[in-house]
C-alpha cells in the first residue's frame, strides 16, 4: 500500500519538474498569470527545491534530499551566469553550492 508520505513526495517532485522545465506555465495555472524575467530562475530553483524534497521524503534521506538540490543548483546557477545576467552573489552562490555538494558527497557513507 502507497504511504500518504509517498503519494505527497510524488506529487512534489512532479509540480518540482514541471516548475523546471515550464515555469511561465506553471505561474500561469497557479497563480493566474505567466511568470517572466527573474521569477523564471527563481521558480526553476524551487522546481529543484521540490524535486530534492520529494527525493528526501520518499527516500527517507535528508542527506540525499540535501546533496540533489545542492548539486543541481550549482550546475543551474552555473548555467545560468554562463549564458544569462549574473548577480553580484551569483558566483558566490555557485561556490559555495559546489563546497556543500563535495561535503554533502563525502559525507554520504
């Protein structure tokens, strides 16, 4: 039988997915309006937020969950600042994003 918890993170990682990959869409059945300019990365990066939540809670793995977003937030935010505007922290952000994934890597056994 399928827990309530791994219906829920199913539903998460699948909202986390289509906020990646169509978030002007997703902005527009939510919330009634097409997300533009800044609010598409920031939706991408809570599609990751989702997607790494849902991996946590039906893995039953925080540091899992952790090391997913960690690792596809580095490489997005690299994406990002290699061919669109960067921030003034973007790059830091990118950085540490990187350090924590190596730490959250080494520390998984």
């Amino acid at each position: 039988m399928i827990r309530v918890l791994d219906l829920a993170a199913f539903a998460e990682m699948a909202t986390g997915l289509a906020l990646v990959v169509l978030p002007s869409f997703v902005g527009q059945v939510l919330l009634g309006e097409a997300l533009t300019g800044p609010a598409i990365p920031t939706a991408r990066v809570a599609g990751i937020a989702l997607i790494a939540l849902g991996v946590a809670c039906w893995r039953n793995s925080g540091l899992l969950g952790m090391l997913i977003y960690s690792a596809a937030v580095t490489l997005y935010l690299a994406y990002f600042g290699l061919t669109g505007s960067a921030g003034v922290f973007l790059w830091p952000a990118v950085a540490v994003h990187a350090l924590l994934s190596v730490l959250l890597w080494r520390s998984r056994n």
